[in-house]
C-alpha cells in the first residue's frame, strides 16, 4: 500500500510538473508570437528605395529561364538580390526605433543611365539647364535619356513569356519619374518617407558599348577571313583557266559559292592564334577610343539622377510635386565580370573543351569576350603560347585591362555621386576583383554565373555576368557595412 501511495503521489506531482511545463511552454509561445506578431505590425514608418537596374532587381539568367518554364517570370522569383539583403538590416534597424520599414524596389533589368532618366524633355531640359556650369566646367557633355525600362516595356507590349516581364514595382515613365513620384508621396501624402536610396547604374552602358565593339570585330575578323577566301579562290580559278575572261570570274565565282564556306573555316583554325591578335588590337583600340566619352556620358546622366532626387522641388519637376531628399543615398559602384576566371591557363581550356569547344557558348570564336585558356603574358606566337600554357602559366583575364578600366570609372563616379552629392560609395570591385591568382578566380566563379555550366526551359544559362545567390548576398552585405560604418564615419547626409 505505500508504494502504491507513493506511486500515486509521484503520478500527481509528474501531473501537476507536466501541466506547468505546459503551461510555461503555451506562455513562451505565446510570447514569442506576440513579439513576432509585433514586429510584423510595427506602423510603417519609413521607406527604402531601391534603384538601378538588374542587380537591383536581383536577375540572373537562370531564374529568369526557371520562369520561362514554369510559364511565368514572377518578379518574386528574384527577390534575393542585394537589395533584399539590404532591407533586412535596414528593417532591423528601424524596429529598433519602433518603425516599420517598407521597400519599394524600382530595379529594371537592362536598364541604362539614359533609360533611368528617361524621354520626358521638360525633366532633361530643366537638368541640363541646371548643370550647364558643371557641365562646362569638367567636360561632360549634356544629359542624355532614352526610352525607359524596355523590359517592362516589352511585357506590357506582349505580355509573352521570354519577352521581358513585370517589375517588382511596376510604373508607367521613367524610373527616374517614378523614383520622383516616390519620395513625393512617401513625404507629403503618406507620411512614410523615404530615408534610404540605393542606386546602381552604369555596367549596361558599358555592355552596350562592349557589344557594339564586338560586332565590329567580328565584322572585321570576318572580312580578314573573306578576302583570304577570295584569294585563294581566284588563284584557284586562275589556274584553271589562265585568268581568260569571262571563264575566269565564273570560275572564282563558283569557287566562292561552293568551297568559300570550307575554304573559311580552314584558314581561320589554321590562323585563330593571329586573328585572335588582330582582332584584339583592333577591339582595344575602338574601346580606347569610345571610353572618354562613354565615362563622360554615364557621369553627365548620373549627376542629372541625383539632382533630380536632391533638388526635385527647387527645380519645380514633376509640376512642383517633388521634395528636396535630404536622406541617405548607397550608390553600388560595379564590379569586373570579365576578370580572372581561372588560377592557370589550362584549366579554362579545359573548361572551353568540357563545353562545346570554340564552337560551343563559352568559346564562341571570333568574339572578344569568349571564355578561353590564356596565359597573363601571351606567348608571341601560337607554339609559344600553347607552350607556356603546357608549362602551367598563370590564367589572364577574360578582358584584359577591363579591371583597370572599372577603377577608372568607379574614381570618376566617386567624385559625382559622393563629393558632388553627398552619396555613400560602396565599391564592389576589390571584393569580386581581388587581383590575386587564387582568391578572384574562385570569387568570381562562387559569386558570378559566368561559369554556371546549367541549362533550363532548355536554355543556357551561362556564361552570365550577374551574381549568384551568395554573390548578392556579399554586395548586400557591403551595403550594409558601408551604412554602419565608413559613411557613417563621413557624416553624410542621411548617416
């Protein structure tokens, strides 16, 4: 009997223990799902604004052909850009406070610094009239807009998957309009004002140019190719007939029609080495020739940007409907996808052969921004360069000399938008773009998709510049360091 006593005495204090666990554990939960509960209906207080273009709206290749598949590019498919890195520690910081923070996330694939801006001519017209001293002053030419966000554009055209797609903040304009619109209604009507812009803006401009650059190197390797072609096939037509006329051009002329194709690809793999010399002289010294004015203009266009959202309601845009924003502004400065892919030569043609070959997408010839095993110091000759790739030198760069030419844009940048504005510099090159042998090849293959070797919806979705997940994650984390620390340090506006 007394042990069952004390059986029933341990069997009531195990209930009455296991009920206040219980207990305590629904009071913990409840607690918690309050304090959850609670950060989730703090009041919006604030607004962030994120501008720019694709790293803005968090793309990459292979996301956007995930969408294709699934039969529709959500713009929530891309949400984990830096922009989103970037707003959770803004977030965290404001609950701080007690406030709320919303995003709203104006990024537009493709977008250049004249598409931000946009075609209106009153908002150009009052810029330049507005910088024409400035302008004057450092050389730059006018601001110059152009049709705004053709991604957006091409969706709403025919609203066709594969054809652009919709923005995570879709608005009619320009993005500089809407970003005008923005710190407007925040302020003035919705009492939730914006207290930070990012912005990045730039690398499309270059990619624009770079691919126009590009085309004509190909034209120009093509020709160099063609007239061999034509040589050989009139030499060929001249021994058949001893150059009497007119069975000597319908010799040449059959010559051309039925053998200058094979005749083309036999003198290109015979002379790819010396080609490949030629046309990239010949791209360096169109790239040498456009980047002066092509840096003026991304200055010239970045200035009106920031202008218009520091001075908006001085300068009466948008009809007297803009504030002056005094808040912080993060500007991205880019880095250098075409770099160092590679800790030695033979393993980019290693990695050319696994994909296709020069044939295949990433050693496409003749192009200037193929992928391909090169060594730093190029060999003078074919022999010799296959020699010293054999012997295991060190890779070069995709572009060679692109890195030193991202330096000087980001040091022309720097003066606009943080000397000129007031707007913190985060400079993203010496992370991805360490110049060390080691670190910047396995930087930019872990942050970048220019070696993702994937396909989707059928499609490559490689090589592409933009970053990976993690790589997203670092510039955001950047941003976010910049914010707290250095800028902070500067006393910048908004810091």
């Amino acid at each position: 009997m007394q042990a069952m006593h004390g059986f029933a005495v341990l069997v009531r204090t195990r209930g009455r223990l296991i009920g206040c666990c219980t207990a305590l554990a629904l009071a913990i939960a409840a607690l918690a799902g309050a304090s959850s509960a609670s950060a989730v209906k703090l009041p919006i207080k604030q607004t962030y604004l994120a501008t720019g273009d694709s790293l803005a709206f968090g793309y990459s290749s292979q996301l956007y052909h995930e969408g294709e598949a699934a039969g529709f590019v959500d713009p929530e498919g891309f949400e984990h850009g830096y922009v989103n890195q970037y707003y959770k520690a803004l977030k965290a910081k404001a609950a701080k406070a007690g406030d709320g923070l919303r995003l709203v996330n104006d990024g537009c694939p493709g977008e250049t610094t004249g598409s931000m801006i946009g075609t209106n001519a009153t908002i150009i017209g009052t810029l330049n009239a507005a910088l024409k001293k400035s302008q004057e002053e450092n050389g730059l030419p006018q601001v110059k807009g152009e049709s705004a966000c053709g991604y957006q554009a091409a969706w709403n055209a025919f609203k066709k998957v594969g054809t652009g797609g919709p923005l995570h903040h879709p608005y009619s304009g320009s993005q500089l309009e809407d970003a005008i619109d923005t710190l407007y209604n925040a302020q003035k009507v919705e009492k939730k004002p914006v207290t930070t812009i990012s912005l990045n803006i730039g690398a499309n401009d270059e990619l624009k140019t770079l691919g126009g650059v590009e085309g004509e190197t190909r034209k120009y390797i093509e020709e160099k190719v063609n007239e061999q072609v034509y040589i050989k096939c009139s030499e060929k037509a001249f021994a058949e007939t001893g150059g009497e006329e007119p069975a000597f051009e319908e010799a040449r002329q059959n010559c051309l029609k039925n053998e200058g194709k094979k005749l083309g690809e036999e003198y290109f793999a015979e002379n790819k080495f010396k080609l490949g010399q030629e046309g990239e002289a010949f791209s360096g010294k169109k790239i040498e020739e456009l980047i002066p004015g092509l840096f003026a203009q991304i200055n010239s266009n970045l200035a009106g940007i920031l202008l218009a959202l520091r001075s908006g309601e001085t300068l009466g845009l948008k009809s007297g409907k803009a504030v002056n924003y005094t808040g912080r502004i993060i500007f991205l400065a880019q880095y250098d996808p075409f770099g160092k892919l590679f800790h030695f030569a033979y393993e980019g043609v290693q990695f050319v052969e696994a994909n296709g070959g020069l044939a295949g997408r990433f050693g496409t010839e003749p192009k200037s921004t193929n992928i391909a095993g090169r060594c730093e110091i190029k060999g003078s000759t074919e022999a010799e360069e296959i020699q010293k790739i054999e012997e295991g030198c060190a890779a070069g760069e995709v572009h060679p000399g692109f890195n030193g030419l991202t330096d000087i844009l980001s040091n022309s940048e720097f003066k606009t938008v943080h000397n000129g504005f007031g707007a913190c510099f985060a400079n993203a090159r010496p992370l991805f773009n360490t110049g060390n042998q080691v670190t910047e090849p396995e930087k930019l293959t872990a942050w970048t998709n220019m070696k993702n070797t994937t396909s989707s919806n059928s499609k490559f979705n490689g090589p592409d510049i933009h970053p990976t997940p993690v790589g997203y994650t670092e510039i955001g984390k950047l941003a976010t360091k910049k914010t707290n620390s250095t800028c902070k340090k500067e006393v910048l506006p908004g810091f």
